[in-house]
C-alpha cells in the first residue's frame, strides 16, 4: 500500500490488520472509532488506532455506511438490504430488517430511533422505532441515494448519482422530498453545518449553499480531485476533502486528502489555500471522519489518522510531491546507517533531513544532506520510522524500516 505525505499536515498510517476494502468510518469519540468494508467487515479501536479489532457480523454482504445516534447507538447500511443495529457502541451487531433486498448506501440518525436510510431506485427510508418498522419516503427511478444528512425530523438533504444526479431536500413545508438547485452531476457526499449553510459534494467540484439549497456556488477542484468520494467541513471557510486520483486506467491511482482554505466571502467561491496530502501508487480513498481534532480516512484496505486537527492548516498551502520521486533511502530495511540521494535536478539545490517517528516525534533535528555521506541510525530501535527532507520550501517524507 501506499503511504501519504504532506507538507504541514501528517496523516499516519494505521495498521488495519484487513486487505478488505473499506467503505466508511465514524468517530464515536477521538479513541472510540467503527470502520466498515466489504465482505462484512467491521473493524474497532478504543485507544485511537494502536489496535484494530475485527467485530463479528451477522453477514458477509459489502458494507457501505456507519453512522452513530449517540455513544451506544449506531446504525450500518450495505447491499441486498444489509442493515445492522448496535446498542453498546459497536461491540455487538444485529441484522434489522426493512422489507427490501436493494442495496443501501446512506443512512442519517436524527435520534437513536429516527432513522432515515437510502438507496438503490432512489430509496428513502423512515423508522421512528428503533428499526422495528419502516416507511417508504421516497423512490423512484434507478439511481443511488449516495448520501443522506437529516438537519431534524423534517429537514433534510439527499443527493443522487448520474444519470441525473441530483440534490433532495426534504422541508416541513410540504414534508416530502423534492429536487432543489437546478444542478446535475455525479454527487457522492453532502455536509450540512446547520438547516442553510454546508456543502455538497460531486466529483467535479464542491457546491456551497448559505441559503439552504436555493442557490449553490460552485468551487472548482476537478484538478486535484477527479474522483472526490467524502468531504468534512469545520466551518464555511475549511473544508477536508478525500478521494483518489484517476490517472490511468491500470489501478495506478493515487489517493488524495485535500485541505481547503476559503475566503470569508460568503457569496464567492476562492479558495484562499489548498494542501493536498498524496499517496504512493494505487490507493482509492473513500471516507473521512474527525472527532474535535482527530481524523480519520479510510480506503482500500488502509487506515489513516491526523492527530494536527480539523483546524491545523499552517500558511503555505503547497502541493507536496510524491516521496518516492523525490529521494531513495538506502538501504531500506537498515541496521545501523543509511544513504539519502536526491533525485532529478533535487541536488541543485541545499536539502536538509531529520527523522521522526510515526507519533511526529522528532527523533534527530534538520540536519544538511549530503550526499553520498551515510547517517548514523544504530541507536533506533526495530520499527517504522519517518525521514524527511526539506528542499526548495517543501517537506518530503519516506518510511524507513530499521531491523537489526
């Protein structure tokens, strides 16, 4: 797998114990963390990713979605009517049944009991108990409710994905779902920070509404996010986008996590700063989840963590290089030095190194590269580490393996 790199944030690589393709994660606390994949995996940690626990599920159908009520409550969605229940914070699954053999791909908790679920025909579904009873709010035509968010009982916002992809909301004025914003495009994800203002998702560019759907703005991130899959938004003005690149057609695709920055201007659409953080090679990135100033993404079969937080995005706002191009460690594992060369015309210009380790815990400080000398790692102990070069204003960074 690959591993990611930016220049003022750092997403650490977590060791997931699963190969399955994960789908969607969920932050009960900043410790308490539930991930879903295919194949019925449900993966758990309570002490923030030093260990991941393989939970016992009632099926082995893929895994779409997780959402939590509260801190007991929480609710997974997946195909041919996957739908499970817990009621102790993950630990324990229950299969619920709706009626339906789709395949589900949304799910909102207004309260441990209102439940909204979508999916395939453009599916919404309603329980007020707990998932005893459902009912059928909406469907129609053969599209994928690919993301739901209640605001409460009687507000909320759908999106569906091409052909036709459109925004849905539902209001207390007539109760019932209806296409808003005149917009069409592949949505996949919405985040709403109130009943007017938040921001949907497509996989094109971010539309922002401060007006509850009436009118979007559209802020364009095709460059960095041809696929964008899930999007958390602090506030009105930063915003975490996940996704992957599509570059060729042969699973070479790099997966992207995206820091933008917006301009105050409720009415325009400048991003003021960007930071993209950029895998090594094939990894498709599809969720993201922070609790207060910890995040989570999840993908193919990783897991990634930010300890910096939502609201940590230092001046700069470059786009860091993939690693990999830049510098080669040598050897890699090592027992007691290594060698650093830049690449391409890297050399040019003056570089600096430090090493750290996987928590950001500087071990040795900036120190000048040069090339061809070898630097003394013997008193680290067996383990993953991190080196980082510094060159031309930008922080690269490398996984180095000591084992002795």
């Amino acid at each position: 797998m690959g591993w990611l790199t930016a220049l003022n944030a750092q997403w650490i690589e977590q060791n997931s114990g699963t190969t399955e393709n994960l789908n969607d994660v969920f932050c009960i606390t900043a410790d308490t963390v539930v991930v879903v994949g295919d194949n019925g995996t449900i993966l758990r940690t309570t002490n923030g990713g030093t260990q991941w626990n393989t939970i016992s599920c009632p099926t082995t159908e893929h895994l779409k979605r997780v959402k939590f009520a509260d801190a007991q409550t929480g609710y997974i969605a997946g195909e041919r009517g996957t739908l499970l229940k817990t009621t102790d914070a993950g630990q324990t699954w229950q299969s619920l049944n709706t009626g339906y053999n789709t395949y589900f791909t949304a799910i909102s908790c207004v309260t441990a009991d209102t439940v909204y679920i979508g999916g395939f025909d453009e599916l919404i579904l309603k329980t007020t108990d707990g998932g005893l009873t459902w009912v059928t709010e909406h469907t129609g035509g053969w599209n994928f409710i690919k993301d739901i968010q209640m605001i409460n009982d009687t507000l909320g916002y759908a999106v569906r994905d091409k052909p036709d992809g459109k925004v849905l909301k539902k209001d207390s004025a007539t109760n019932q779902w209806h296409e808003i914003g005149n917009i069409e495009s592949d949505f996949s994800a919405i985040h709403m920070l109130n009943a007017n203002e938040g921001f949907i998702l497509s996989g094109l560019d971010i539309l922002k509404t401060i007006d509850g759907g009436n009118n979007f703005i559209s802020i364009y991130i095709e460059s960095d996010f041809p696929c964008a899959e899930d999007i958390y938004a602090t506030d009105m003005d930063h915003i975490w986008v996940a996704g992957y690149v599509c570059l060729t057609s042969n699973n070479n695709n790099p997966g992207h996590i995206a820091k933008y920055i917006l301009n105050n201007d409720p009415n325009t659409n400048y991003i003021e700063q960007r930071e993209i953080a950029e895998t090594n090679g094939f990894e498709l990135l599809h969720a993201i989840s922070f609790y207060n100033n910890v995040g989570y993404v999840v993908g193919a079969g990783t897991i990634y963590k930010n300890t910096t937080g939502q609201n940590y995005f230092p001046g700069g706002g470059n786009v860091v290089e993939i690693a990999k191009e830049m510098f080669a460690i040598s050897p890699n594992p090592a027992k007691n030095q290594v060698f650093i060369n830049l690449k391409d015309d890297s050399n040019q210009y003056p570089a600096q190194y430090r090493i750290v380790d996987l928590e950001g815990k500087e071990l040795t400080p900036f120190t000048a590269l040069q090339t061809g000398k070898a630097i003394d790692v013997s008193r680290l102990t067996n383990g993953i580490y991190l080196i980082q070069v510094q060159n031309q204003g930008q922080i690269y960074n490398q996984k180095l393996l000591i084992q002795k």
